[in-house]
C-alpha cells in the first residue's frame, strides 16, 4: 500500500511537523522524517485538521438521483475535507428500514468518496405517526447512531419521548429538526422586519424554540441523547446553553449559512437563499458565532441539500428549500470564525470532526493527528483564495448560494485511510 510523507503542514495550526502515513494509519509524526518509497507532498504552510464529519448530509439516493447520488455527493464531501457524512434520511424510499439503511451503506463503501453513515428515520415514512424499526437500524450492518426525521419535526412529544427512551439501549440519538409544524404553516421566510416589508409569511423563532425547549426537558426527563439539527436563533443558543449548564445530554450544530447569511437577501426574491430554518437576522449570526466560539453549539453541520434546477428555478413561493454546502464549509468557517479570531484551528478541528464523530459514534473519525490513529485528515491552505463556480462544483446540483463569490482558503488534499480522495485540489 502507497506510504505519503506530508511534509510540514501544522497540525490544527501548530507547529511544522511531518507526517508519515502507512497502512491506513499515521505511522510517524515529526520534524524531519524520511521513508523509502514514500510520495512526498510538500505540505508547509498548509493546516492538517482530522478529516471533517458532516452529521448532516442529504445524498438524495436512492430516490432523486437527478439530484445528487452517493458518488456525487461524497465526491463534493472529498473536495470540501470531509472523510465521513450522515446521510439524512429523506430518500425515496425514506430511510426507515435495515433494508433502505443497508443499501445507503452499501453504495458508500462501494462507491463513496468519504464514509457513508446512514440516518434512520425516527418515525415510518416520516410521517409522525409511529417509531420506525429503531432497533433494526441499529443492528444491521449499517448500525445506525443517529436517527431523525430531518425535514420534518417529530412534533408529537409521546413519541419523541418514546424515541429518546428506545435509542438508549443501543446508545443512539434523536437529531431533532426543530420546527413546530402549526406555528410554521406556509411560512416562507423568517418572521420579522424584512417579512413585513416583502409581504411574505413569517416563520418565527419561537417555532424553533419551543420545540428546543421541550426536547431538552424530555431528554433530561428520560435521562437520553437529544441533538439538536441547524440552530438558527439566539434564543435557542441561549436554550441549549442552559441545558448543557444543567448537565443535561444536549448538542447541537449549526450551518456554514446561518453563520454568515441573513434575511435580507430575500429582499431578492431569489430562491437560493431559500433554506429551512429560514436565514435569520444579523443578530442571530452573531449569537451563533458566539455560541459556535464557546462550544454551546457542538459542531458545523453543512445541512448540503441538492436540488434539481427544475426545483429551485422557480418562484420564491414555489421553490425547495435548501442548498449546497459541502464544498464551501470549511472555507466559510475559516472566513466568518478563524479570521475573525473567534476560533483558532484546533477549534475548527473540534467542531468539524471530533465533536461530530463523537456525537454520530464514527468509528475512526475524528481523532487526533497522532500516531496510531487511521489516516483521516485533510490538509488545508487558508491562503488560497478561490472563485466559487458551479461548473467546477463536483455535486449534481447547481444551488450553491456562493456563486462568484471568493472564498479566503481551500482544500488541498484529503486523505482517507491513508489514501488520497483529493489531491492538490482534485479529486484523486
Ligand atoms: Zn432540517
């Protein structure tokens, strides 16, 4: 098997160092290592990170391959730094059987890019109505951790009781989409100033909140693994920081674009912007910095969500909601964390890959960079500014919000297992 000397790169931002990978592992971490036979890849001045863990993927297959498939999904995960993904649960067929879990699986080990970790649906069809085959998710060959509705809020508090009390026997967690569904009906955009101008149907923070509330009490009450899914208010910062102070099993992620979007660019009607929760105030981004920054909020979560054009080319009213994230996030979190000196990068490593992998329980994700550990990790030049181009965006889809803009760094390789999925900047 090929060996890579990666010669000195600053792991999460420390000092130059190499780092020898061999058989799957880092076999050696030092200044001034030599080994016959290795590629060498000069790699000063470049960030080594652990290879980054999305708990928040939509992969789309099977279903709407149109949209996005395995291979075109991790292949984006690839040239954003991720080794591993979740692949949310609302597929066609959705994702509530060992049976629709095992294929997910499957095609990621037969064609992923990065590790494929199937979600389960918490409830049949996600339709809210009863547990979907928990247990059975959990010991198939998938062995699903994570389980949610995501899309869709379990909004019947018996059953989202009954979920957090059933995944404790096989130390699972509810990742929870937090939207109260009578509060958000034909909501279309944040409620607040700007809805009132533009005339269109506000979907407040409270919709969000109450339910946030609500599962913390329940996940204390039962004494389980409650997650929360892209937080998007300060109140719900403010609601996870209480639980947490209290000692309660509450975390939490947010997206790389309710971290630097707000709600007035809907003011362009365009719906790329559209996304669920909806892009909230300028003073919701700042409390999720800060809630990111003190390590409320657990980790980043791209919530990348494909859609064909046909879906998102079209009327504000009419469009899906969401959009691409995987190969823009971690360029996005240097610009609106690292550069603002709000997190240093042994703070991004945290949030991107250890406390991810924690939380979804990867296996060989999200561990330090020392020997012994597998070779997952990424290398990363924040001096590398780029222009965002859909043409070179390794997804299906089109529905990336960054379109011309310049991201401040970029990735240069990832590693995966000790083999390169990217490679100065392509896919290997
Ligand atoms: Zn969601």
């Amino acid at each position: 098997m090929a060996k890579f000397l990666l010669r000195g790169p600053r792991p999460a931002g420390g000092d130059p160092t190499d780092l020898l990978l061999a058989d799957g592992r880092i076999a050696e971490v030092g200044v001034g290592l030599s080994a016959a036979g290795a590629q060498v890849i000069d790699a000063a001045g470049l960030i080594a990170l652990p290879g980054l863990v999305d708990l928040h993927t939509h992969l789309r297959e099977p279903g709407r391959e149109d949209a996005e498939t395995v291979e075109s999904g991790t292949r984006a995960a690839a040239l954003g730094g991720f080794t591993a993904v979740h692949a949310m649960a609302n597929t066609s067929p959705v994702a509530d059987t060992a049976g629709v879990v095992e294929q997910v699986w499957r095609l990621g080990r037969e064609h992923g890019y990065a590790d494929v970790r199937p979600v389960g649906a918490v409830t049949a069809g996600l339709a809210g109505e009863q547990l979907a085959e928990l247990g059975a998710m959990a010991e198939c060959a998938a062995a699903v951790r994570v389980f949610s509705d995501d899309g869709f809020c379990v909004s019947d508090a018996l059953l989202m009781r009954r979920a957090l009390e059933y995944v404790k026997a096989f130390d699972g967690v509810i990742a929870q989409h937090a939207q109260e569904p009578r509060l958000t009906e034909g909501a279309q955009m944040n409620e607040g100033e700007i809805s009132g101008v533009l005339g269109l149907a506000g979907w407040p923070a409270v919709a969000e909140e109450a339910i946030i509330a609500r599962d913390c009490l329940l996940a204390a009450h039962v004494g389980s693994r409650l997650h929360i899914c892209h937080v998007s208010t300060a109140g719900s910062v403010e609601l996870i920081r209480t639980a947490k102070r209290k000692g309660w099993d509450v975390t939490a992620e947010v997206t790389p674009h309710h971290l630097l979007l707000t709600d007035e660019l809907v003011a362009s009607y365009d719906p790329i912007y559209k996304v669920n929760p909806p892009l909230r105030t300028a003073a919701d981004v700042a409390a999720l910095r800060a809630g990111l920054a003190d390590g409320t909020i657990d980790a980043v979560a791209t919530d990348h969500a494909p859609h064909a054009d046909e879906d998102k080319d079209c009327e504000w009213s009419a469009a899906a909601m969401g959009m691409l994230g995987l190969e823009t996030a971690l360029s996005i979190i240097q610009q609106v964390m690292v550069d603002d000196g709000l997190l240093d990068w042994a703070g991004v490593a945290d949030r991107m890959s250890v406390r991810p992998a924690r939380i979804g329980r990867v296996d060989g994700h999200g561990r330090s960079l020392a020997p012994g550990s597998p070779a997952n990790l990424v290398l990363y030049d924040p001096a590398a500014g780029w222009t965002v181009t859909t043409d070179a965006l390794a997804s299906r889809s089109r529905n990336t919000p960054y379109r011309g803009r310049t991201m401040p760094g970029k990735v240069y390789a990832t590693f995966l297992r000790g083999r390169p999925t990217v490679l100065d900047g392509k896919l290997a």
